[in-house]
C-alpha cells in the first residue's frame, strides 16, 4: 500500500485528544528510527500510520473535515513525535507549517484556502515544499504563455518529497519591469515533476529530503496563489514565520526532551558528581522550552497579528531555541558516555539530528542582523 492512496474509509477521523493519539501512534516509530537512519530510507511505514490516524488534516477545522486540533496542539504532537522519531517530526512538520498557513487564512476569509483546507482533508493529501532554501529569491525560471506558465527549476532540501501529493514552490519570473517570485502548488504527479533522490546527509536522513526537478512544467494563471517582488522582504513572511518556526522548531524540542531523558537515565546508575552537568543540561533544555512555548503563545491559536516585529520576535527565539537544544543534546551524549558514541544508540542519532536546526531560517548570525534592523525601524533586509 503506497502512503498517499488510503481511501477516506481508510482514515480514523474519530475525534481526538491528539497528544495522546501522537503518543501512542509514535511509540512504534522509535523502534524504527535507527533502521531508517542507517539506510537513509525515507519514514515511509511512519507516513502511513500517522495518514490512518488522521494526523495530516489534524489542524484542519472539523467543518471542512479535519480534526479541530488548536496550534499548541500540534506544536504537541510534532513535540511528541519527535521524541521517538527526529526524521518522521520535521517531515510532519513540513506539511504541517503550510496547511496552518492556510487555516490562518481561512480564518480571514480566504477562500482559496477554505477550498485547498477542504480538499486536503477529503482527499488525505500531503504536502512538501521549498521554503528556506528559496527565501527571499527563488530558484527556477517561469515563462509566460497563454492561459500560465511554463516553469523550469531543480529545488532542493524538499523534506517528505517521497511520501506527498502536492508539490507547494516558487519560481522567479524576470520581465521588463523587474523580477517577481511567484507561489504556487501542483501535484508530484504533474507531467515533467520528478523526485531526484540525492538526499544522503549527516543527520535528519530519513527525511526523503530529495530534489525536485521541474520540467517544463504547466502552472496554470489560477495556482499562482502570491506574486512578490524578488530579494525583498514581503507580508506573507510575517504570516508564514510565526506559523511555521514554533512547528519546525517543536521537532527538535522533542529530540531534545528525549535526549535529557536518555541521560538522566545513564546517570542515575553512575555518579552523584554527574549531577552538576544534568542540572547544565537541563539549563539549556528549559530555555529551549521556554523560548518554544513562547513562540506558540504568540502565535495565539492564529489570532496574531501579521506584522515585522511578531516575524523578528519568532526567529529571535528560534535561535535560542537552536543554540539551546544543540547545547541540550551534546550535554545528553556526554553523560551517556561512550555508549552513546555508538551507531544505533538515539543518542548518536540525536547528536547529528539536532544539527540541522541550524539550516532553518534563519541561521543566528543572519537572524541577529534582521531583528537588529526591525528594531532600528529600517526594512528587516537591504533592498538588493
């Protein structure tokens, strides 16, 4: 059975408390994550279960067929799953950040995004895409012709691309008066989408986060959801930071959380002279909590307002959040010892997950510039 064709039938839909539901759907992914790791293989039995159970309408509002569940609520379940599984949580996450972007919209009466909410909840789609690999420019190129565009690009770092329907990009189109970025989705199986598997990293490798090559493919005038000039800050980075960082970010407080647990467990069979470096890890693991659980509050269930500042005060605490769960995780590996330096360990594991919080946006030194123009009351980036 492929991940992406489960029947409406084929889904529990019943309502849930859906940290619990997370819980106990996950417990089964860790004891699946090393084989994953080591063979670079794509979550793919995960995808399924967490489709079967509903999760990938979860935040979608019971009216149009989802689950109901709140923000915070799915800032949970990423949390919980990444407890068991780093690659299966960020994946998650991918798709999870651009359906509560569109939940935020309907809520404004956006309907285009009431219609895309409805359809990936009766249809069971799934989503992957570009985001911080394209930011404020775009790769690919985008040509006008009748009725829409004829795009070419090759994205990277397209996280869950092996077990998704729908592709969610930018492309940039250059003309006479400038160049635009233009935002769109299609499906994988349009003619000229191809997954390129590429993806053999360090850490998170069982992401599928493969290329995607666009080929000479048709975007029809009406999937062209926004248009922005390209290498400038636009609004929708003020809707899509502080709904997409507290999910991203929600992955690695998990692998964190699981990773001091690993620890005091270890330590409690050796030493009371450990008890210094769990009382410094679990520093670290509290100012990553607190930065997280701040930036879900802001986010206030949708109900924040779209504005430079709540995007600076949202990559501001994903930094923290970064610099405290790598901190959090190598404390971890040091008071599990040698042990924990062996391949299949999850604390070996989690030591090169964690890292690549780094490549989300955006990476400190990057991110402290922004916020330092925000507050100086200039434009967060240079115009280019």
């Amino acid at each position: 059975m492929n991940v992406t064709t489960l029947n409406r039938n084929e889904v529990n839909t019943a309502p849930a408390e859906w940290r619990e539901r997370a819980r106990s759907v996950s417990a089964e992914f860790a004891t699946r994550a090393s084989e994953y790791d080591q063979k670079g293989e794509f979550v793919s039995d995960n995808y399924r279960d967490l489709l079967k159970n509903g999760f990938f309408s979860a935040g979608i509002p019971a009216e149009l067929g989802g689950g109901g569940a709140t923000y915070e609520e799915l800032s949970g379940v990423i949390r919980d799953i990444g407890r068991n599984c780093g690659s299966t949580a960020l994946s998650f996450a991918m798709h999870t950040h651009p359906v509560a972007a569109n939940e935020y919209k309907h809520l404004r009466g956006d309907e285009t995004a009431t219609r895309t909410l409805r359809r990936i909840a009766i249809e069971n789609l799934i989503v992957a895409g570009t985001g911080a690999n394209d930011w404020l420019e775009s790769s690919g190129d985008a040509q006008h012709v009748e009725g829409g565009y004829v795009v070419n690009a090759h994205k990277r770092f397209v996280s869950g691309a092996p077990g998704a329907n729908v592709f969610v990009t930018s492309v940039t189109r250059s003309g006479a008066e400038g160049s635009e970025v233009l935002h769109f989705s299609i499906p994988f199986k349009a003619k000229g989408v191809r997954i390129v598997e590429t993806w053999n990293a360090l850490g998170m490798r069982a992401t599928g986060s493969h290329d995607v090559v666009l080929d000479s493919v048709f975007v029809a005038d009406d999937a062209i959801v926004t248009r922005r000039p390209a290498g400038q800050w636009h609004p929708m980075w003020n809707v899509i930071l502080p709904t997409a960082m507290p999910l991203i970010s929600s992955a690695y407080v998990g692998i964190a959380e699981k990773s001091a647990e690993l620890a005091i467990d270890a330590a409690k069979h050796r030493q009371a002279e450990l008890a210094g470096g769990v009382g410094e890890m679990l520093n670290s693991l509290t100012t990553a909590q607190i930065a997280l659980d701040d930036m879900v509050r802001r986010n206030a269930n949708h109900g924040f307002t779209p504005t430079t500042e709540i995007a600076s005060a949202t990559l501001t605490r994903k930094s923290i959040v970064a610099d405290a769960v790598k901190k959090t995780v190598e404390l971890a590996a040091e008071l599990v010892g040698g042990p924990g330096f062996s391949r299949g360990h999850p604390i070996e594991r989690n030591v090169r997950d964690i890292r690549a919080i780094h490549f989300h946006p955006l990476p400190s030194k990057r991110q402290q510039i922004l916020s330092g123009r925000v507050a100086l009351g200039f434009d967060p980036v240079a115009a280019q």
